[in-house]
C-alpha cells in the first residue's frame, strides 16, 4: 500500500500562494544559476584561471551573510515578510542588470565582479532567512515539510536547466547576455510576489515587545536539539560545500572542459539534488537526528570519491550523487530545526540557519581555494569530504553520549513556553 504522503507529492501545490511563489522562484533562481555559471567563467576568463581570485568572489558574496544574517532574521520576524521579498528581489535585479551592462559594454574589471559580488550578498542576508520563515506562512505547519521539499526541488529545478542553458549561451552570445537575462528573472519572483491574497496567509503569533537578534539565541542555545543539527551543518558547510569554487576548478583544471561540459557538471550535481528533493516531499514529521547525521556521513563520502574520479563520465555520475546526498542532508537538517522552532523566533532561527550553512562559506571558500592553488581541484574535494567526515562522526560520538526522548514539533499546537518567560493568567506569556 502506498503511503498517503508519496501519493501526494505535490500536495502543497494546491495552495495558490505557494504555488505563484514557486513558479516565480523557478524562473529567478534559473536565471541565478545561470549568473553563477557566468560569473565564475568570467572571472577565470579575467584571471587566467585563477582559484585565488575565484575563492575572493565567492567569499565577498558570502561574508555579508557572515555579517548580517541574523539582522535579516530579525527583520523578518518584525516586518511583512512578502514587502521584504519584493524589495530584496528588485534590488538583487538592479544588481545583475548593472553587472551585465559593464560586461556587455566591454568594461568589467575583476574589482567590479568584487562589487557586485559583496552587492548581492548584501541583500541576500535579508532575502534567505525572509523566504525560508515565508514558506510557512504560505502553507501553514501541517504542510511544511512537503513545501519545502518542494521549494528544494524547484531549486534544483533551476539548478539543472539554469548552468545548461548558460553554458550554451556563454559559447554563442557571452557571458554579459546571460548575467542579463538574470537581471530580467527577478521580475518574476517580483510578479509573484504582488499577485498573492494576503488574507490567506497563516500568519504566527507577533512577538512580544521587539525582535531581538539576542533572544533568539538565547532560545536556541536552551534548545540541545537545535544546537546538534546546527553544529553539523557549520562543520559540513565550512568543507564539505563549497561547489561554487570546487566545480569549475574540476572543469577547467582537470578535465580541461569548455563552457558546455562544465555546465553538464554543475547540471549533474544539480539533477542528484532534485531527485533527493523530490524523495523528501514525502517526509510529514520532523527527521531524526540520527537521520541527519547519516546523510552527513553520506555525503562526505561521495564527496571524497567525487575528488578520485577517474575520468569524466566518472565526474559526472559521482556528483550526480554527491548533489544527491548534499541535498538530502540540507534538507534534513533544515527540517529537523524549522519544525522544532517555535513561531515567533522561526526568522531568527532560520537566520541562524543561513548565516552557519551559508556564512561558513567566505572561510570555506578561502581556505579552500589555498587547498586548490597548492594541490589541486582534486585535493579541495578529497579534504573537504574527509572533513566532513570527521565532523560527522563527532556528532554521532556526540549524540551517542546524549539519551533522552525525542522533542515535540512545535508547530502542531500551541507554541511552548520560552525559556526565560511565565505564562500569565488566560494564557498569555509575559
């Protein structure tokens, strides 16, 4: 017998504001995807292959998470999150269409590149953690885990189809049309966004007083469960997923591919990651910690193989599987600590969320980049999946030493007492 939850995959679809904001999300994050390809080939291209001057980019755009994650939860836990996204996602167009000016005009530098670079990340310290809490406002907690299986899947989505189409167009039009047409994609996401019904939305309780950055980790470091997930995710972010940098060093540097055969790579790292997504659409509960840890060890396997591949074809059918199992750990970790948050701090909590997954990558990316220029793209996948590994490893060790029953989702009913606070008379906490 099949179970209710496989036969309907695509059950969060039936939401009409999930399902604008996952059409919008398709058509932008392709056209992101599409930008990354360029962007990394441009810088290459600029630099003679330079894995310094590629590792600089990366980290530029992802230090302003490092930076400003958690003021962006913050934001999104005091202000309408749709308004946020809309801004976030006009000023991230207005980025790429200037970029792509300078490069279609002939007069892009590398110190621009930088620019846009640190632009870009600027607003996604506020735009990552805005959509992530937004997601359960579209579809409310008993459909959660389902769309954001799915929002992983339409990413991946994007994922495949976006560095396909830009490595073709790169060989016939160049890259300032590709970092163009994703200046355009942002009107999507922007459309879809305007088009929704906000009386529909499932809006949580308002936080009490001001949202403050300090509180939510305060509620999280009282929460074991959350700290274990959230840990993991650091270790494996720090070296295990840096694929921005590692995959186009792989390419060029290895397998001396052109544009098309890099962009096949990324497309098969990218289509592992949908079929992990889709798998996960039929996830209903909060995952296990021991769950999330083997799909950490999982992964850091493939990644370290991914590093020994043969030839090619080897490359391609080992990221397929790496995209695979990065996906499936993400996903994993990224539910086990959504659904066990409590409403009023889900932004802040997510922000946190984004700032270790996404932060740890300017110093990953750096010290990955040293890895590359010293040894080579093949050393930068081998050291990234053995550390993962080992960081795997410690937190079974970790939650070995741990007993104790499972937490509650918190999501189900009422949301619980906050550490620090009382609960008042008629139930309000004060």
């Amino acid at each position: 017998m099949i179970p209710a939850a496989a036969a309907h995959p695509f059950r969060a679809l039936g939401v009409r504001n999930f399902r604008l904001f996952a059409l919008g999300q398709v058509v932008s994050v392709a056209g992101t995807w599409m930008s990354v390809v360029a962007q990394d080939w441009l810088v290459l291209e600029l630099t003679g292959n330079s894995a310094t001057a590629l590792g600089t980019v990366t980290a530029l755009q992802f230090t302003p998470v490092l930076l400003c994650t958690l003021y962006g939860g913050k934001l999104a836990d005091r202000h309408d999150k749709r308004t946020l996204l809309t801004a976030a996602n006009l000023a991230s167009g207005l980025l790429a269409l200037l970029l792509a000016v300078l490069v279609l005009s002939g007069g892009v530098s590398l110190a621009h590149i930088n620019l846009f670079a640190l632009g870009l990340g600027l607003v996604n310290s506020v735009e990552v953690p805005t959509r992530m809490a937004f997601v359960s406002e579209l579809v409310g907690p008993e459909l959660l885990p389902n769309a954001s299986a799915l929002s992983a899947a339409y990413f991946s989505v994007a994922r495949v189809a976006g560095p396909a189409v830009a490595g073709l167009l790169i060989t016939v039009a160049g890259t300032g049309w590709v970092l163009l047409l994703n200046g355009l994609s942002y009107a999507a996401t922007v459309l879809a966004l305007r088009r929704m019904r906000p009386d529909e939305l499932h809006r949580g309780a308002e936080p009490a007083g001001r949202a403050r950055v300090a509180d939510g980790l305060r509620y999280v470091r009282s929460r074991p469960d959350l700290v274990v997930p959230l840990a993991l995710v650091a270790g494996v972010g720090l070296f295990g997923l840096n694929f921005q940098l590692t995959l186009p060093l792989l390419a060029k540097t290895v397998f001396h591919a052109d544009a098309a055969s890099f962009g096949l790579l990324t497309t098969a790292f990218a289509a592992g990651s949908l079929a992990a997504a889709f798998l996960t659409t039929a996830r209903r509960t909060r995952p296990s910690a021991r769950l999330v840890t083997g799909a950490a060890l999982v992964f850091a396997c493939l990644e370290t193989a991914t590093g020994w591949a043969p030839g090619y074809a080897a490359a391609v059918v080992l990221l397929f599987l790496t995209g695979g199992a990065s996906i499936y750990f993400a996903q994993a970790a990224n539910h086990r600590v959504q659904l066990g948050s409590d409403s009023r701090f889900r932004g802040r909590v997510l922000a946190l969320y984004t700032l270790i997954l996404q932060g740890s990558t300017p110093l990953g990316a750096l010290l990955v980049a040293r890895i590359g220029a010293e040894w080579g793209a093949r050393a930068c996948f081998v050291a990234g999946g053995l550390a993962s590994l080992l960081v795997g490893l410690a937190a079974l060790c970790l939650r070995a030493g741990r007993s104790g029953p499972e937490p509650p989702e918190h999501d189900a009913g009422e949301d619980p007492p906050v550490p620090g606070t009382r609960r008042a008379a008629g139930g309000r906490r004060t």
